[in-house]
C-alpha cells in the first residue's frame, strides 16, 4: 500500500511532507525541509500509540532553522479521522514564524478506512 503523501509550505524557504502509512496505529512520518522538498532537517513520526514529538535542538542550514522546541502532535478526530498538528518556530532569514496548532496533516475516517 503505498503513504498518503500531503506536502505544506511553511516559510518562504522550508515546508514539510506529511506521509501517512494507513497502519492501525495511524502512523504518520513528517519531514521538514529547506529548501522546499530539498534536505530533510527534522524527520519524524506520530501515531496513536506515540502522540507527540519535539526537536531537541535547533537544525537547520544558514537560511532556515528549525528551533528547539518544535512540536509535532496527532490529533484524533471523532470518526476515526485524525490530523497532525504543528506548534513552535522556525526562523527564515531574519524573520521568525510561530505556528500554534497548524495542520500539516489531514485524514478523515473515510480515508483512514480506505487505506487499511
């Protein structure tokens, strides 16, 4: 089966792709990148067994940084549906951009099911 793959532009420079694996446990992998679908800084995963997952420390290259604190979590929606949600800052340039609870992910019960 292959991953429902979504991708979210993030900063001017960086965004991420979201994959879901369509397992029971919902297991999603995310990427963030920069430049856009270039060099992957941050890989990671949630899930229904493990919610949530925080860059220890910042990453990055001399354009983007992806800070310390990122937080990536899964959010079940009723139905069987879910999304993952992104919190915390990545710095572009010389601005910083602040994401509290922004979708990078989206899956309805209907799609979820689909995928099993």
């Amino acid at each position: 089966m292959s991953a429902n793959t979504q991708l979210t532009a993030l900063t001017p420079n960086s965004n991420c792709s979201a994959a879901g694996s369509g397992d029971a446990n919902n297991s999603t992998l995310v990427q963030f990148m920069a430049p856009p679908n270039g060099v992957a800084w941050f890989t990671t995963s949630v899930s229904s067994a493990v919610t949530t997952s925080t860059l220890g420390a910042d990453q990055g290259n001399g354009v983007v940084t992806f800070q310390a604190g990122l937080t990536v979590m899964y959010a079940p929606l009723s139905g069987g549906g879910y999304n993952v949600l992104l919190s915390g800052k990545i710095k572009d340039g010389s601005s910083i951009y602040t994401f509290t609870g922004q979708v990078i992910y989206m899956s309805t019960a209907v799609a979820a099911a689909a995928a099993k």
